[in-house]
C-alpha cells in the first residue's frame, strides 16, 4: 500500500474564513511545492529537506520562469476551468535521494513529458511525527494544456482551442476524457505509480528488514496500489485501515494537555494497527524466521548439553 492522490484546482474565488490554508491557485501550489514566497519560512518546513526541484514543458512566453506560467493560469484560465492538477505520491524511504530522483524523473517522463504538459516537480523529505522515519514524497503539479509548439501570448495560450485553426485558439487540454481514461484516471495512475515505484526497488532495494513481532524479518519490498479491502479480497488477509492523524493532534504539546493525551492514545493505536497490518502481510516470511530461531535455539541447546555431559567425565 502506499499514498496516491490527484487533485484538480480549478478557477474559483479564494474561500473567505475558515482553517483550510491549502494553496487554492496554481502559483500559491508552485510556491508550496518548490519552498518558495511565503512558503520559503514555513513553521511546518523547518526540518524538511528539498531534494529535488525540476520544471518543463514550458510555453516560450515562461521559459526559464515557471513561475510566470502558473501566474498566468490563474488570469487567463477561464472561469471554473482547472488551472493546475496535482499529484502527490509517497516514496520509498529505502531508497537515496539519487535514486527518488531517478524514480521522479520517471514520474515526469510517464504523466507529463509524454503529454507535453507544463510541469513543477518537487521532492520533500521529512521524519514522520510518530516514528521519527524520513517521510519522502513527490509533488508533480502539471497543466493539461498541452504544448504544441505554436507560439501564443500567456492570454492566448489560455483561451478556447481552435481544431479548425488551432494557431488563432489556445492550446489544447488533454484531459482525462480526451485522453480515454475518464472516471478510471486516479486508478490508472495509482497502477503506473506501483510499476514505477516496484521497478525502482527491484534494482535498488528488492528486500527490507521489518521488526514483527519481537523479530527481525527479512521480506520482499513492494508495494500494492490495492486497497485493504481489495487486498484482503484477493489474499485472504485481514488488512485494517490505519487512521490518519489530522495536524491539530500532530502537532499538540504538553501545553495542551487534552489534545495531548489524545495524540498519545491515538499514537499507541496507530503503532498497534501497524504492527498488526505487518504481520498480516508477511505471515508465511515470520513463520519461517520463527521456526528458524527455534532450531537455533534447539542447536544451541544441544551444544550446551553435550558440553556439559563432556564436563561430567566417565
């Protein structure tokens, strides 16, 4: 299992109030994948590593300058029209940086290059909240306007296509409809991500070594774009959903000792789920490391026996 999520930001008027400070327009997200702007200083960044920033496909008018393209879409994308996609995918953490470099120039290569779709590619490194292991993640924002090589001011590049005469139009969206894949899109990239990332860790780390249950255990390293539910379905396994810890919880302290305690309780159940949730996957892996210490032990045992018969003479 690993995170996949798409969003789409479409052209609508800033919300007014409320807690939601997510990035609602294209440069705002340019701005929070790449560290810049008011997101250079985040309280929340401190101790995150960029490790990789990369933009693309660019028309002319924003070659060099990404930024000049994101702003553009915000003011000259049409009204509700999407201004930027977003895809935000988990990385293996036994991996390098190198080698999720690598594997992000593949995720650009797959849903951008081949598409000609304007992109910004970002690589964030932090230490979970609750186990204190790196946390690697990969955001890739992409326009579907197309690039066709056609030259076209920002106002144009934005404006309706034109099949007929496309170098009087704007420049054509590739959405998923356009594309074939429909309400199937968010599914078909979580396949492509699952090739991409198992690819990656067949040639750089095909096995891992997971603590279950008190022991060290040695086990394939993949992951599956399935569900738990799906999972379960075809593995015959009893795979549980582990709740996700909203950021008031994540980062509560002692000074407030209700949510607290809360973060604590909800720690100690998430671990629980977790410890459960590895074992359901690599049963017949614990199994052989059981039955394998239990020989050792029983060689052991013997040794120590037949030393000490030794000891006791004729």
């Amino acid at each position: 299992m690993f995170f996949c999520n798409l969003e789409h930001n479409s052209k609508n008027p800033p919300q007014k109030g409320g807690k939601n400070n997510k990035p609602r327009t294209a440069k705002e997200r340019f701005h929070y994948i790449t560290r810049t702007a008011q997101f250079a200083q985040h309280k929340d960044h401190v101790h995150e590593q960029l490790e990789f920033v990369c933009s693309g496909n660019m028309p002319s008018f924003a070659e060099g300058n990404p930024e000049e393209f994101w702003q553009a879409s915000d003011l000259y994308e049409r009204k509700n029209g999407r201004v930027c996609s977003s895809l935000v995918v988990a990385l293996p953490k036994e991996l390098t940086s190198e080698q999720r470099i690598e594997l992000a120039e593949q995720f650009i290569q797959e849903f951008a290059d081949r598409y000609r779709y304007p992109f910004t590619c970002a690589i964030h490194n932090h230490a979970g909240a609750l186990a204190g292991q790196d946390q690697p993640h990969l955001h890739l924002i992409y326009s579907e306007r197309h690039v066709d090589g056609i030259e076209r001011t920002p106002e144009q590049f934005f404006k309706r296509y034109n099949p007929e005469q496309p170098e009087k139009g704007g420049a054509q969206k590739l959405t998923a409809d356009v594309l074939g894949m429909g309400k199937a899109q968010l599914q078909l990239y979580r396949q492509k991500t699952e090739e991409l990332i198992n690819d990656s860790l067949q040639r750089y780390a095909p096995t891992k070594v997971l603590e279950i249950r008190g022991l060290k255990v040695e086990v394939p390293n993949e992951v599956s774009c399935l569900s738990n539910e799906d999972y379960n379905k075809k593995y015959d396994t009893n795979l549980q959903d582990v709740p996700m810890m909203n950021k008031a919880l994540r980062f509560a302290k002692e000074s407030d000792p209700v949510r607290y305690q809360q973060k604590q309780d909800m720690i100690v159940e998430i671990n629980r789920l977790r410890a459960e949730n590895r074992y359901e996957l690599y049963k017949p892996y614990y199994e052989v490391e059981l039955n394998k210490q239990k020989l050792l032990e029983q060689e052991k045992q013997k040794q120590t026996q037949e030393k000490t018969k030794g000891f006791d003479g004729p």
